[in-house]
C-alpha cells in the first residue's frame, strides 16, 4: 500500500503492487497500459527479472501518479530513470528517502531553487513528495532500474506509459507548466493546445555534466519563479517549492 506509516522494502518485492491509489485517477491509463501488447511485454520481462533475484527500484514504482492524480497536476517535471543506488529511488523522479545523501542532480535542483525563490528551502526531508502533493507531476520516462545499472530498463516499453500519460493530459486541457530539463525531457514537449495556456520551459539537465553549459544552462534558468507566475496569472494557486507549509517535516537536502 503506498504512503504507510509503516517502513517501506528497500526494493520492489511485489509486482505490480497494489494499484487501488490509482482508483478514479490514472487508474484508467496504468491499466490499459497493462493490457496493452507494450505493457505485457514489460509485465513478463520485469517478473522474469525479479524470478532470477535481480534487485529492481524503487518499491513503489507508482508513486508519482498515486501522490499527483491527473485532475490536479498544474507542473509536470520529468526524469529520466530512478536512482540505482541501493535506498535512493521513492518513485517521485530526483527525489530520495530522510537521510539518503543527496545526489549531484538534486543538488543542484535546490541551489537552483533557492536563486530562483530568493532564499534556500527549510531544512529536512519531504520537499518533493510536497510538491507532488500539490500538482507537480515528477514523473520518470522509466519507472523501475536494475541495482547498480543506470537505464537498465529503458528498452522495457515504459515510455509507452509516459506518453499515454502526457496524452492523458493533453486530451483534458488546462493550464499547465512543463518543465523540461535536458534532451531527453525535451523529447516529449507537448503540443500547443489552441485556446489553452500553457508554459514550457527548457533547459538543460540539472546533472553537474550539463547544469552550466550553454545554451540553456540549468543554473540560472529561473523556472520555480516562472512556473508560479504563470500560475498566478491563470488563477491558480502558486506552488510552495520552498516547503514552507510542509507538514511532514524538513526539507531533505537543502543544507547539501
């Protein structure tokens, strides 16, 4: 069951998992996935994977859809893969656990952050878990990884769910932010909607590979300030990227 008090497998351990979250939201969209030629493709390949003991992230690959249904997501971030490092990947892209050592992309997210908002986030855990909350789709292009091998399950079918999501999306226009941070992201820049507002911006990935080269580098692209303008200007409610109204705690990094 995901978001339980209880202490999460460090691993996914139980394929597909329980899909109830979804219920009444993406649930529609997972499920004909699932049916679909692509997704039993992936379905076979995944339980074959975790037949033979290979150790897959995160433990709940659902997660960014189960925090962020379709009707509320105002922001849509993309990633590209989990984490795949043991204990890094929660299924929000770029996130990570409490107490997890915050990686060079994240970092640079929040250093990103505060010159955009004027001021470092609070400190602590939860912060992206909090945007998701609030309508931020973090959605990785690949929803699980193999322990130790970056991509691995890139060429599963994955970004067949991506795109029906994005499709999902477009179908039901509103308002909407796209922030897109490298190529990859870029890729799948959504079409103008005749009649409907909508913000994309692009810059390169936050990776310390890419974060400040040209033309568009990360550092310095000011999306957080620009994705709540357009907000305000659409009527809706900014996000708080700082955390500043987080329940669930600090914000985990910030101080990296």
């Amino acid at each position: 069951m995901l978001e339980t008090g209880a202490p999460q497998p460090p691993a996914l351990h139980d394929w597909p998992g329980d899909l109830a979250p979804l219920a009444g939201g993406w649930g529609p969209v997972v499920g004909d996935f699932l049916a679909s030629p692509a997704g039993q493709a992936l379905d076979r390949q995944l339980r074959a994977r975790l037949a033979a003991g290979v150790t897959v992230y995160p433990p709940q690959p659902w997660r960014a859809l189960a925090l962020t249904p379709p009707e509320r997501v105002k922001v849509v971030i993309l990633g590209q893969d989990p984490y795949h490092g043991p204990g890094q990947a929660t299924g929000l892209a770029f996130d990570v656990p409490p107490g997890v050592r915050t990686p060079p992309s994240l970092r640079n997210i929040l250093k990103e952050l505060a010159g955009s908002c004027g001021r470092p986030p609070a400190a602590g855990a939860g912060l992206l878990a909090h945007w998701a909350r609030q309508g931020v789709l973090l959605l990785n292009t690949s929803l699980t990884v193999e322990a130790g091998q970056a991509a691995s399950h890139a060429r599963l079918g994955w970004q067949t769910l991506t795109d029906a999501v994005l499709a999902h999306l477009a179908a039901h226009p509103a308002p909407r932010a796209y922030l897109l941070w490298g190529a990859h992201a870029q890729a799948r820049a959504p079409r103008a909607q005749p009649g409907v507002p909508q913000l994309v911006l692009t810059a390169n990935h936050p990776s310390p590979l890419s974060a400040l080269r040209p033309p568009e580098p990360f550092i310095g692209c000011d999306h957080f300030r620009k994705a709540n303008a357009f907000l305000v200007a659409q009527g809706q409610t900014p996000v708080d990227w700082l955390g500043e109204h987080l329940e669930d705690g600090p914000v985990q990094g910030a101080a990296a």
